[in-house]
C-alpha cells in the first residue's frame, strides 16, 4: 500500500484572543479596530488554519513545527507566508492545492465586506484562482468567549490532488 493518493483532504482550527495595540489582520488584510489579535506573528488565525488544513491533507506536522512561536524570524510575521510555505511543504510531496473551505467566527469584526479582498490574498498565496477559496463567516449567537467578541477563530478544510 502506498501513501500517495488521487487527493486527500485537510482540516485546520485555530483560535487568537484580542489585545489592545496590535493590527487585526485576518486572512491577509488589516481591518481597521482598535484592537488586533495577540500572537507571535501578526495572529492571522484564518491564514493558519487553512495552513494546517494544507499540512494535515499532507499527513505533516502542524504550522508550530514549521514556523515555531518564540522563533524571532517569525515574530509578527506576515501569515500569508505561513500559507505559502503549507503549499511549498505539500508540493514537496507531489501535491498541489484544489480548493478550500473556511469559517471565520466572530463577533467583531464583519467579516462579509472583507470577504472578497481576503479571497485575493488567499488565493495569491495559494496559487488557486478566487473561485476556490471559501470564507464563510458567524457570530456565534453570543455563545461563549467567542460570542462574547473575547478573540476570533476560524476552521478551515483543504483539498489536495497530486500533481500529474
Ligand atoms: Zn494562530
């Protein structure tokens, strides 16, 4: 039995608390906020969890282990280079991007007049067209830390194909 399949599907979660003075950055693009996300890079959570949706399709380690937090070149990095290197890692296996999927989740900020210069950037990085990059987004109902407007996380799915 072999490894290598037609195609293979990825999942990616990832979750940021908001902290006063920093950018907000989500799925590449700065939104205006008083307030951005805390992390070791510039804690784009919609760009790491498509990365680690592209790095578990490829059956690899998470985004940690490629970019590790506390590691001063990734210190406010910009996370469509996280999503780059994901590509890179998977192409090494002979493995190009199809399309993904995404849900951003939070109460603040909109995500829906962003939605389209973020499938731009993601797209960019991802070497797709538009059409292939899903953002989809909800408040949570006010349900939990999320739902209270405390941090944003987004899910994300990817697929592979192998490259003929
Ligand atoms: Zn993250």
């Amino acid at each position: 039995m072999t490894d290598k399949l037609p195609f293979r599907i990825g999942q990616g979660y990832d979750i940021h608390r908001f902290s006063k003075g920093r950018r907000l950055v989500l799925g590449g693009v700065e939104i205006p906020s008083d307030r951005g996300l805390e992390g070791h890079s510039d804690a784009d959570c919609l760009c790491h969890a498509i990365a680690d949706a592209i790095l578990g399709a490829a059956a690899l380690p998470d985004i940690g282990h490629y970019f590790p937090p506390g590691d001063p070149a990734t210190k406010d990095m910009d996370s469509l280079e996280i999503v780059r290197g994901a590509v890179r890692e998977a192409a090494k296996l002979g493995y190009e991007v199809g399309n993904i999927d995404s849900t951003v989740i939070a109460r603040e900020p909109k995500i829906a007049p962003y939605a389209a210069a973020m499938k731009e950037k993601l797209a960019q990085a991802l070497g797709v067209t538009t059409g292939r990059v899903g953002i989809k987004a909800t408040t949570n109902e006010g349900i939990g830390g999320l739902g209270r407007g405390e941090g944003v996380a987004a899910f994300a799915v990817a697929i592979l194909f192998a490259r003929k």
